[in-house]
C-alpha cells in the first residue's frame, strides 16, 4: 500500500546523524516548507518538497492532504506509568491545601494507596481503564509510549500490569501506539513489606525479575533509587540481577534528593537517569562522563506545586541528549500531553522549541533502544507521523493547553482523526 502526504506548511524530518542529537545538533529540526512524504507498506519511502515528491506518486496512491498544516515524527513518550486503577483526586486536594507528597505517602497514600487499588481490580478492568488513556495519548500525537509496571508491587500483580501492557500494543482494531515495557517492582516499598526494605528487594531478585525475564514482558528494569524508598546498594543489587537476566537499565535519580543515585547510575552506566531535578552539578558532569541520558519529566515539578526543574542547559551544554516525557501516573503528573511539556520545556527550562521537540522525538526513540526506526521521517523508517492543527512547529509549545494533532498515523495507517 503506498499513501503520500501533501500540502505540509512545514515537514519537521528530524533527518540527520544516525544516533541521538546533542548541542547544536538540537535546534537542526530538517525542516522542509511545503514538503511532502512517501509512504510504503507502513515504512517512509521518500520525504523532501513537494515539488520533488509528487512527479513520482504512482497511480493508486492514496492522497493525504495536510491542508497547510505541520507534519511531524510521532512523539515518542520515553516515561510514563500508564496501567494503574483508581485516580488520586483527593491527595490532589490535599496539595492545594498545602499537605506535601511526601506527607501524603507516610500516611500511606500516595503510591500505595493506588497498589491498593490496582491490586484489586482485574486484568480486564485495568486494561479497559489503560484503553482509555490511550486515546488520550493519541490525541496528543504520541505513537511510542515506554510504559513502566510499579503500581502492583507482588509478583502476581507486577505480572498482571506488565501482561497488560502487552494486550496495549497489540492494536486492534485500529493501530495503537508502539510499547516499549519497563519493570517496576521496585518503585515502592509494599505497606506488608514497610520496614523490611532488604526482604522485599530479595522478592524483586529472586522471584519477580526471573519470571518477568521468563516471559519476555519486559525490556528493561527501572528502580526508583532514593534514601527513603531504595537505597544504592539495594538499587545496585536490583538493577545487577536485571542485567544479569538480559535486561537494560533505566533508574528514577535525584527528583526528590540526590542520595547517591547519579553516581549509581554513572557507575552502572544507565540507558537513562529519570528526573534528576535535585541533580547537583557534579552529578551531571559524572552522568555525562559515563554516558547515560538524561530523561526530564517537567510534568511532575509542575503538578506537585514545586519548581525545582531539572538543569537541562547545563546538560545540553554538556553535550547530553536530553529526551523530555510526561511521566504520565496517577500522582505525581496526571498529563499524557506531551505539547503540554514541551511549553514546560521552554518556560521552565528554557529549551528552545526546537530542542524540545528533538527531545520529545529522535532523542527519546534513541533512549529506549528505538532510534534506528522511529523518531523522524527519514527513508526506511516507520511511518509514525502526524499531522499538527499548526503552521508552525513552534506554535506547540506556543499556545499550550490545547490537543493539536489533527490526524495520527502509525505504520502508515490513520489511528487517529479528530
């Protein structure tokens, strides 16, 4: 099946080097005014002006037009926290009233309080409830969406969420975004486990990660590594074991403290560090040194009322690939707006439009293994793209609060229309 896609004001292609952007390399979208795509059996066939693509549409093409619109890669969401039941409407009441997060978590709320929940209800109750956040990914333009387990935190229930995860990406009947999953069983101690942290990461090591390796449910193991929740050396222990079984890493460092779990990841050398909002200078510098990408969540500073935003200049003037999502969850950052942290991006960290539309791109395909065939339009790749109700690409951080994807295409199929 071929489609071509015309009348683009703006084709944002992100073309470029074959490995995540840095620097300079940020603010060099590859964009072509009046440009226009190729498309064949699900994979970019050509992308350049129109005036060079269309002389070559076969007869038989199906005809896209873009109505002078921008066209842009699929957003691809490198953190989010998707399957969980319930909502926490009434700790949010509670933060206005001025209880903290943290507060609200040694009452046993907070993530424990949504395990309660998720724990309960069943495989298909969690899946319809995912289903629904789904669409609202898709109507903000995502087409990728790394996905963590964490809200089960018992072998059954990690098991049940990372099983649900996978029913997500199967896509029927119309295409769903593609799903990278992650493990999570150590994003909190369990209340039946609370003081007795040491026990419940043996659980992780030796029960939960070797049936999740067996099953193939997911890529990578993540740990949320602070001195409140895991410790470094019991992060070390977790995230050694998951290597160990074939896993990647990704590690939850520095949102609250720093604790050590930069240097862990430094150390270990991390796909990604999370967060990293209380990430001191040397810190950086250290994750920097080693390699690891840094993954900025903007999305949970600004809902918990804070305004300790991760240090994304001095990591770009470093030469780090800065990747921005959502951390879509139920707590700390109920947002699957991925315009909405790009205008965060540039207010609050002073990314640039662009910058922050690499990031939430080629720059976040590349931090979940993905780069080669996602993140922009280019000959070969998948034909994840959409269609923005814009003129100008930076009109998407510009006016925030609004759904701007128009149309959403995945492998070349319309999976979305508004």
């Amino acid at each position: 099946m071929e489609l071509a896609v015309l009348n683009c004001s703006q084709l944002v292609t992100l073309a470029g080097p074959r490995r995540p952007r840095v620097g300079d390399e940020m603010r060099k979208l590859a964009v072509i005014p009046d440009g226009a795509l190729r498309v064949r059996d699900g994979r970019i066939l050509a992308a350049g002006p129109r005036a060079e693509i269309e002389p070559g549409i076969r007869p038989g093409t199906s005809i896209v037009d873009a109505g002078g619109r921008v066209v842009l890669p699929g957003f691809v969401d490198a953190h989010t926290h998707p399957v969980f039941a319930g909502t926490r409407t009434g700790e949010f009441e509670l933060r206005a009233e001025g209880v903290t997060y943290s507060e609200i978590a040694a009452a046993d709320g907070g993530i424990r309080k949504t395990v309660r929940l998720t724990r309960e209800a069943s495989e298909d109750e969690l899946l319809d409830s995912a289903r629904r956040y789904q669409q609202w990914f898709l109507r903000c333009g995502t087409t990728m969406i790394e996905a963590k387990s964490g809200y089960g935190l018992s072998t059954e229930a990690e098991l049940k969420i990372l099983r649900v995860i996978r029913s997500l990406g199967e896509g029927a009947p119309a295409p769903s975004p593609r799903y990278v999953p992650t493990f999570l069983g150590a994003h909190e101690i369990p209340t039946e486990y609370r003081g007795r942290t040491t026990e419940y990461a043996d659980l992780i090591i030796h029960e939960m990660l070797p049936q999740v390796a067996a099953g193939r449910l997911a890529e990578y193991c993540d740990v949320f590594c602070d001195p409140d929740v895991f410790a470094v050396e019991e992060a070390r222990a977790i995230l050694s074991a998951a290597r160990g079984l074939g896993m990647g890493l990704r590690i939850h460092a520095c949102q609250f403290q720093s604790g050590g779990a930069a240097q862990l990841a430094a150390e270990l050398r991390t796909v990604t560090a999370d967060h990293l909002e209380c990430a001191s200078e040397a810190d950086i510098r250290n994750l920097a040194a080693a390699g690891v990408q840094p993954v900025l969540l903007p999305g949970s500073v600004y809902s918990l009322g804070s305004h300790g935003y991760a240090a994304a200049r001095l990591m770009i003037w470093l030469g780090m690939p800065v990747a921005l999502a959502t951390d879509f969850n139920p707590g700390s950052s109920p947002t699957a707006s991925m315009p909405m942290i790009l205008s965060l991006a540039c207010t609050q960290m002073k990314m640039t439009p662009a910058e922050a539309v690499c990031a939430a791109t080629i720059n976040a395909a590349y931090s979940l293994g993905r780069g080669g065939e996602a993140g922009s339009l280019e000959p070969g790749k998948l034909a994840d793209f959409v269609i923005h109700d814009c003129g100008d690409y930076r009109e998407l951080a510009y006016f925030f609060g609004r759904e701007t994807a128009r149309e959403v295409y995945i492998g070349g199929v319309c999976a979305y229309r508004a």
